[in-house]
C-alpha cells in the first residue's frame, strides 16, 4: 500500500504498526505538504468504535493530546489523519530494572496530568493509558494518545456491562472489576506509569492477565 493516495490526499509513506483494530501509516499530506499519521480501520474491524474515537479525539485541543487533523473514508475504510509524533512511545523509552530519570520523569509527569485535566474537564474518559499510548513529539513533548476506548462520562458504552477494558498491567481496581470507569480510573493507571518510571518495574507483576487484574483489585505495591 505504501505510495498509496488515501482520501485524494494523503500519500502512505511507511506503516508504523498494525492490530486487530486498525493500521498505522506515517503519510505525507499532499495539500499542505506536511507529514502526518494516517490511522486505517482493519476491514473487519468496529467503525462505531472507531468513528467514537474520532469523535472523542476531535473534543479535544491540548499539546499534550495528539491532534486529529481529519477523518473520511477511502474505499469503505474509515480512516482519521493524527499529529505525526516522530519521538517514539514512553514504552520505547523505558528500560526493565532502570529508574527514569527524575527530573524527566517529573516533566512528563506534568504534561501527561495536564492533558489528562483537559480530557476530564471535557468529561473524557481514556481508560487505557499506558506507557504505549504516550507518544513525543520531536521536541521531546509528550502527548496521550489512543483513545480508542475513550468514553463520555454518563454515556453508554460499546460494550456489554462487566466487560474487563483497558491493559491488565496499568488497569484500575474498578475496571478490573468490570465497573465502569471514572475520571479517577485515569488517575490511576497515572500512577502506575509514575511507579515504574520511578521503581524501573512495575507495582505488580505476572504472566497472567487475570492474576494482574486480582492483584490490583486486592494487593497493595512496595512503597518506593
């Protein structure tokens, strides 16, 4: 596909990665002559949950929230245009064993809490923020990204209730329960992503998804 012209203007450059939901493909847009991310819903993947997502980013304007350009569709495939992030994910940053430096950590700790209070005052929900959906721009600004599993707060959901959301490593007691999120299920896995930029490791750790869900539902983490 690379070379591709999506929507009459956005040239696929490069894919940057792919899952079960949608792709990922750095692009360059040809009106404006600027690089941007092109993000292509799998063919057999949920257009509501994309197109909420779309939604949900579009509410926002913040630098450090990743900007939604533009949202079409090309050949039955919705697709959004995103802020190109060139610096990489918090996850590439961080090594196993190693503390984050401290005074990086304590500025990406303001950013990552002053996008997450502008989300909140706006009455979004991310759900699933983890080191993986923090992204750096090429000034080394970090920015949330993927709120695919974003929600309102006092919307329904796409999902049935007792639905487990999120990633089992960064999730909140609640979610691991199956109840709905809250602003302070963001704050939460906040945390988390602070416990191992500071400790190097996570508070809990296991192979097993269910058994992280049981330990953040009933264990307390070692005080750093």
């Amino acid at each position: 596909m690379a070379d591709e012209l999506v929507g009459g203007r956005y040239r696929l450059v490069v894919r940057l990665g792919a899952g079960g939901m949608s792709e990922v493909w750095a692009a360059d847009d040809t009106e404006l002559g600027r690089r941007v991310a092109l993000k292509l819903l799998a063919r057999d993947a949920d257009p509501a949950r994309f197109e909420r997502e779309a939604q949900a980013v579009a509410a926002l304007g913040h630098p450090n929230i990743c900007r939604l350009y533009d949202y079409g569709e090309a050949d039955g495939r919705p697709f959004m245009v995103l802020e190109y992030l060139g610096g990489g994910t918090l996850e590439d940053r961080l090594v196993p064993g190693e503390p984050y430096p401290r005074e990086e950590t304590e500025r990406i700790a303001r950013e990552l809490a002053a996008g997450l209070a502008h989300a909140h005052a706006r009455g979004l929900i991310h759900r699933d923020l983890k080191p993986a959906n923090v992204l750096f721009d090429d000034e080394g600004v970090a920015k949330i990204a993927d709120f695919g599993i974003a929600r309102l707060v006092g919307s329904g959901t796409l999902t049935e209730a007792g639905t487990l959301l999120g990633t089992a490593a960064y999730i909140s007691p609640e979610q691991a329960q199956g109840l709905p999120a809250t602003a302070a299920s963001d704050v939460y896995s906040f945390g988390v992503i602070l416990y191992r930029m500071l400790a190097g490791r996570l508070p809990f750790e296991s192979e097993s998804p269910i058994e992280l869900a049981r330990m953040h539902i009933q264990e307390r983490p070692f005080p750093l």
